[in-house]
C-alpha cells in the first residue's frame, strides 16, 4: 500500500538519514493532493527548521497547528522556530499550549492504563509491594516527610519481615509484581537488606526487586553484593541537583561523597558488571534548571538514564506547592505500602501512614490489599475526586 501515513514515513526516514531532497519531494506530493494536511505540513517545516530557514519553518508550522490544534508536537516545533526569530512572546505561548496537551494526552493514557490494571489479575493480587525493613535515612530531603517522621528508626522485627514474605508467597508463581524493600527510608543502612534479598529471590522468583537509594551508603562491598542478586529490576539514584550548593541544600548531604559514590556506580556499570537500568533522579521544578540537570547527567553518566517527576504533596506531609489535582484515578491503588511499624498506609505518598488500610502483624498481607473498602477504590473508582485521601493527590 502507497497511502499517505506511509509516504510520511519514508519522508521522515530520509530525513533521518539526512537525504533532505526526497523527504522534501515526498512531501510536496501529499500537499499537492492535500495542502493542508497537518503532518506533511509538519514535516517539511522540521526540513526547512534543518536548514536553517526559521521563517519559513514557522509559517508551515502554524499551518500544521491551524490543521490539527490538538498535536502537541506541532506546537512545540512552532515554539522553536518562533524562538529561533526572536519571537519570544508567541513562543511562549505556544510552548504553554503544548505542554498542556502533553498533559491532557498524558492522562488520557493514564486512565486507560488503570482500566487495563481493573481488567487484569492485579485486581486481585498487588502490582507492587513497598516494604520497609527500618525507617532510617541520612538524608534530610526537603520535600520528603523523613525529617519529621513519627517512626524514625524503626525497624522492623525479622519475625515480622518473615511473615510478610510467607503471606506474598500465596501470589500466583506466575504473576510478576515488583518489591521495593523501601518507604520512607535509605534501604542500604539497613544491614540486613542483603538477607532480605536473598529470601525473595529464593521464595518469590516472579519479583523483580526495584531500589530507590540516595547512592551515599552504596559501597564498592555493597556493589559486590548487588551482583549477587538476582531479578533486579533498576536502582534508582534520588540525586536531583548536580550543582554541589543546591544539592547540599536539597538532600543536606555531602555532594563530593556522592560524586565519589556515583563514579564508582558508572565505572562498575561501564564493565559490564550490573546488568540492570541505573537511573539518575530529580524532582523537578518546572524550570530550566530541570533540562540543565538532564544535560548534566547525560554527559558526566552516559550509562545512566535520567528522569525529572513532579514533586508530590504528600497528601498535605509535606509543606510544598502541589499544582491541580487530575481527575483520574491512581495507578497507586494496586499497590501496597508497608511501613516498619507493620502498618500499611493508604499508598506510597502517604508517608506518615495516617491513612492506614490494615496492619501485617495482625491481618494477612493478601486480605489486607483485598480489604471491601481498599478493593472498592480500585475496583469502581473513576477518580481521585471522589475518594479520601486521594481527592488532595496530585502525583501521577
């Protein structure tokens, strides 16, 4: 078949591979049968973009935009031309206008993901199990409810860590989740996390183990033993500035140990030792300071991915600016959060666990998560607009 969305696609191939002359060619003969055809319109603006003729790039891109005002895309490509002339205004504007529809198509997404979960086996089962083993952290993050922590220091007894992997040992084999032995905590200061890991791997083969770590704990012995575990997923490096003064004054940590620690961690992924995703993360702030943080990462790390999330409430823990809550659901609502005290709190943003759903040490973990009011939320709700605590949850 010759049909126009193939045309385009081998427009945007030769454009690739920087053969200007046929993508241009291609697309002159779509808009020859269709002259306003929003994608080739597109297209051949991103070819004039390349050549550096602003103008003439802005002018097909507001025609794209005229043609189909819903594509975020070719409001952005219209942003960067405008920028290119010195625009700034309209730029701006159309910059506004695209980050909005990247939300909206975002959380269209988002609610039809959640109607695949409902339709799935995790209706029944968790997705994903946090697991706290001790609430104790040496950072003092200050978007993050730690330094104010009811239960700091707590640790959970081995008894009770036993009993939580027992009663997750009646999943189905066959039904992957994840385990994240974390909450509210830095998992490497707990001494016991290797053992812990140990027994999952050994008694729950289908969970893939996912780390979240400041990076300051994590040695070249504890890289050792990071090798040893099977099934691990990604450890997620919570760094979020790579300028030593903000950083210092974010995680209230020391920037040069961390540096030292992060080197060690790429030199060792650089030899092929830690098969799995290392990932460098910001809570961003809506600035240029989130895409300079990218840049960084990307060239001091290029073995580590990098990823900036909005900054979550806390479900009012945490005195920080939230922005308009989505009315969507929460992909949260499959999942369980156990915190060091037994306590499973409402989701992972409840960070003090002052919406708790059930107690392990009491009530099986499985029973807990199928509990009528916790099902219920999953099960029938729409939106976060109709349920507490979520009705105040901005995080996606």
């Amino acid at each position: 078949m010759n049909t126009i969305e193939d045309k385009l696609q081998r427009a945007g191939e030769h454009f690739r591979a920087g053969q200007m002359t046929a993508a241009t060619g291609i697309c002159l003969d779509v808009l020859r049968t269709e002259p306003e055809h929003g994608a080739a319109l597109d297209q051949l603006g991103l070819i004039q973009l390349h050549a550096g003729r602003a103008a003439e790039a802005a002018e097909l891109f507001q025609r794209a935009v005229a043609a189909d005002s819903e594509s975020p895309a070719y409001h952005d490509h219209l942003a960067r031309s405008l920028r290119m002339l010195g625009r700034n205004d309209e730029a701006d504007a159309a910059t506004v206008c695209a980050s909005r529809l990247h939300t909206r198509r975002r959380l269209v997404q988002y609610q039809r993901d959640i109607e695949v979960q409902r339709r799935s086996r995790y209706l029944d089962f968790p997705q994903h199990v946090h697991l706290e083993t001790m609430a104790t952290c040496n950072a003092a993050c200050v978007f993050c409810p730690y330094p104010n922590l009811e239960r700091q220091g707590e640790r959970m007894p081995d008894e009770l860590i036993e009993k939580i992997l027992s009663d997750l040992g009646d999943m189905p084999k066959d039904l992957p989740f994840h385990l994240s032995p974390f909450k509210v905590n830095e998992p490497f200061l707990d001494v016991r996390l290797f053992d812990i890991l140990g027994l999952v791997n050994e008694r729950l083969p289908q969970a893939t183990i996912t780390l979240t770590s400041n990076a300051t704990p994590i040695t070249a012995g504890n890289l050792d033993r990071i090798e040893r575990v099977k099934n691990i997923g990604y450890l997620w490096i919570s760094f979020n500035d790579h300028r030593a003064d903000h950083y210092e004054r974010t995680m209230k940590l020391p920037y040069q140990r961390t540096i030292e620690r992060l080197d060690l961690i790429h030199k060792r992924k650089a030899e092929g030792r830690l098969p799995f995703v290392v990932v460098l993360s910001r809570v961003g702030d809506g600035t240029g300071d989130d895409q300079a943080f990218r840049d960084w990462c990307q060239a001091r790390y290029p073995l580590f991915g990098t990823s900036v999330f909005q900054c979550g409430g806390w479900l009012g823990q945490v005195d920080t600016e939230v922005g308009d809550v989505p009315d969507v659901g929460c992909m949260r609502w499959f999942e369980l959060s156990i915190t060091a005290t037994g306590a499973v709190a409402h989701c992972c943003m409840d960070g003090q666990a002052k919406w708790p759903i059930g107690d392990v040490r009491q009530t099986h973990v499985l029973d807990i998560y199928n509990s009528p009011d916790y099902r219920r939320l999953r099960a029938a709700t729409t939106t976060r607009h109709d349920a507490e605590p979520c009705k105040s949850c901005t995080f996606l």
